[in-house]
C-alpha cells in the first residue's frame, strides 16, 4: 500500500513537470478558487513558473491568472 502511495506520487509530480505552456490540463480541485475554475474542465497553460510550481491559465470569467499545477492533471503535453 506504501508503494501505492510512493507510485502515485511519482507520478504526479513527473506530470507537473510536464504541465507546460501550451499542455492541455483537466481542474481535478478547485479549493479557495471556485470563482475561477471548475472541476472537471479543461484549460490550456498558457505559461509556466517552475520553480513556484504555478501556471498561467484563461479562467472561468475571461481573467488570465496564475494557478497551482496541484489543481490539475494533464491531459496532454505540447
């Protein structure tokens, strides 16, 4: 269960780095930001900050914004 646990963190952070400008990502959570995401939905990055781990995305009002990778799985790489 350990390794379970070990795997899918591996996991999610080798896609993090993979979340890049213009990788297609899906909200999986949208805590304190559920006025500019929604889960389930996908959005293209924009832009990247590798080392705050955030990225730049157009939310659910139209505003550009900078957004932790955590919220999101990938979809698809660039």
């Amino acid at each position: 269960m350990y390794e379970e646990v070990l795997a899918k963190r591996k996991r999610r952070k080798e896609n993090q780095q993979k979340m890049t400008k213009g990788a297609v990502v899906i909200c999986s959570d949208n805590t304190r930001h559920a006025n500019q995401v929604t889960p389930g939905r996908t959005y293209l990055i924009l832009d990247e900050q590798k080392e705050q781990l955030n990225i730049r995305i157009n939310d659910d009002r139209g505003k550009t914004i900078w957004i932790p990778k955590a919220h999101f799985e990938l979809i698809s790489e660039t």
